[in-house]
C-alpha cells in the first residue's frame, strides 16, 4: 500500500459522476462525466484537490503567505485565494495580463480574487515570460521583509506535492465504479499544466488499473506535457516510497486541438459548449474543459476509440471563466429557434 502525504480537507468529496444520456446516443458510447466542477464554490474545479496537498505541505512548514501565479483569470488563483481567506492566511496572485496601460476589466476570477482580499500584482505578459522567476523572489523577499513566512505554489498546483490530488481523485473514481457498476475504458481530462494529468497517471499504474488515461492538452503541444509530465511523477515519486516504472511512451495525450492558442476560442469550440449546455445543462469553459471535451467528441467521431464503450470525462470547472468570454458566443439561433 501506498503511504501519501497528508492533506486538509477543503472539498466537497466525492463529487458524483453522471451518464450524459443524450450524448451518449450521439456518440454511440457509454459517456460520463465526473462532477470536479462542484468540488465547492468559491473553490470549484480541479484546482482544490491539488490545493489540499499543497496547502497542507505549507502549513506544516509554518507558512502564512502563499505566492502563486497564472493568467489575469487563474482558475488556480482564485481558488489559492480563496484557501487562504478560508484559513485566515495571506495571498499573493501574480497575474499575467495582455492589456498594456489599461486597468482590467474586475470580472469572473479577477472580480473573486478582490472579493477574497488576495494582493494582486499585475504583470505584463512580456514580463510574465521572460521574467517570472525574478518576479516571484522579489515578492518573496518584500513578504519576510514585512514579517511574512511564504510558501510558493506553482501554475495550477502543478508540482509533486500536487499531484497527490488526483492519485486520490483516481482511486476515488474506482471506489464509484463498483458502487455505479461500470469499469471504465477511458478516462479522460484536459491538460493545461500537467498535474492534473500527472495524478491520474500515477493512480492507473499503482491500481494497476485497465482504463487509458488520456489528457487533451489546451496549450502547447504533446512532446512539451511529456517532459513536464515526466517531471512531475518524478517529483512525486520523492513523497513516497514507491518504486514506479513506466516509459514516457505511456503518457498519453491527444494533441491537435489547441486551436486558435491558450484562452482562444474557434467558432467550433464555443458552438459546442452551447450545444452541450442545452443537450446535457452542463456548462463547460472556453480555455478547458470546452477544447478539452470538444477534442475527445471530435476524436471519437473519427472512429479514434472504437473499442471503448464506458468513457469518463473529468469536468475540471472553470466556471467563472466563462463570464469575461461572453461576448464571443453568438444567441442569435437560439434566439430564433425559441420564436
């Protein structure tokens, strides 16, 4: 038996997983989806299972200041700030922002984060890329400086601690296969920095599980996730006792359906997450779970899956990252169909 490191609990565990019998039909398939985007409110999404790993660490080493960053509407962000309202700790977001000279818009996770008292340093997306490591020690530094004791968490929880939350979200998953008596051919999430997929990962091998375990990344492409992937596990691995063996070939991803770029959305993309919604009344996010499941439907149209019948899609949330998009979807057939 694998001895993991602890954890807070902060989530509303287990979320349930529903048969999305409309889809299904269309598909041809046994589809599901895990409910990840009510793992809790303010903390909904995947995001908090990897938190209750990380946090956890940062506690026991007495910290009370947690650093983190991400894009302007961090999923991962807002839910840090929101762990640390909860616990009467400090947050500090760096957010990268596009606009130059422009305050942002207060929307979505942005508008969350303020609610939640995060400190927020806004920098420009230049700076983010080639000067992240020295903008992060420099608010490290001015935090011990006012007394502080930080604790640093990378995009998205995406680290070895972090991974931990899926290594349990995976046995979680096997634990509702005997109790919905469906074993799972294929699981699948999206993939926007790794740890999610990582955690996935290292349950199907220790539970020597059959499903394939598939992640469609949202950015970048599939030889960048495997080496950062790869490095995850490793990290992991450093928790543990556990000797684990696997090849690189083994980490699977369906690549392809980036499209227009991180956070941009296709016309393709945002017509299904409206379709779906009005088929299922489940909301996906244009930046992931929409690519995400609009790649896996796509693939499994082409045939790519034919011999999976029970398929499991993780809905990782990103709610409140729909509402700064809005003005990309056009209602204008809905409107007319509802005439």
């Amino acid at each position: 038996m694998i001895i993991i490191p602890d954890r807070i609990l902060l989530a509303n565990l287990p979320t349930k997983i529903v048969k999305l019998e409309r889809l299904s039909r269309e598909l041809g398939k046994n589809f599901y989806v895990k409910r990840d985007d009510q793992t809790g409110m303010e903390l909904s999404g995947n995001k908090v299972r990897k938190l209750e790993f990380t946090v956890q660490e940062a506690l026991d080493k007495n910290c009370n200041y947690l650093i983190t960053w991400g894009g302007v509407q961090s999923n991962h962000c807002r839910a840090t700030a929101a762990v640390a309202a909860k616990l009467g700790l400090k947050a500090c977001l760096i957010l990268r922002t596009d606009k130059e000279n422009e305050e942002e818009e207060i929307d979505g996770n942005l508008l969350l984060d303020k609610l939640l008292g995060a400190e927020i340093h806004f920098v420009s997306f230049e700076d983010y890329k080639a000067r992240l490591p020295e903008i992060v020690e420099q608010v490290s530094r001015e935090a011990k400086a006012k007394g502080f004791k930080p604790y640093l968490i990378p995009v998205g929880a995406s680290n070895g601690i972090g991974a931990f939350g899926y290594f349990r979200g995976f046995k979680e998953i096997t634990w509702q296969e005997q109790e919905i008596g469906v074993q799972f051919d294929l699981i699948a999430s999206a993939t926007g920095s790794g740890g999610t997929y990582a955690g996935l990962f290292l349950g199907k091998k220790v539970l020597n599980h059959p499903a394939a375990v598939y992640g469609i990344n949202v950015c970048d492409d599939r030889e960048y996730f495997v080496e950062v992937i790869n490095n995850i596990l490793q990290e992991c691995l450093r928790y543990t006792d556990l000797q684990l063996s696997y090849s690189k070939d083994e980490i699977m991803l369906i690549d392809g359906y980036v499209g227009r770029g991180y956070a941009l959305s296709s016309p393709a993309e945002l017509k299904f997450i409206q379709k779906l919604a009005q088929m299922e009344g489940i909301i996906l996010d244009p930046v992931y779970t929409g690519k995400a499941m609009y790649g896996l439907t796509e693939e499994i149209k082409k045939g790519r899956f034919k011999d999976c019948r029970n398929i499991l899609f993780i809905h990782t949330g990103g709610l409140f990252g729909l509402f700064p998009q809005r003005n990309m979807f056009d209602f204008g057939d809905t409107a007319e169909e509802g005439k």
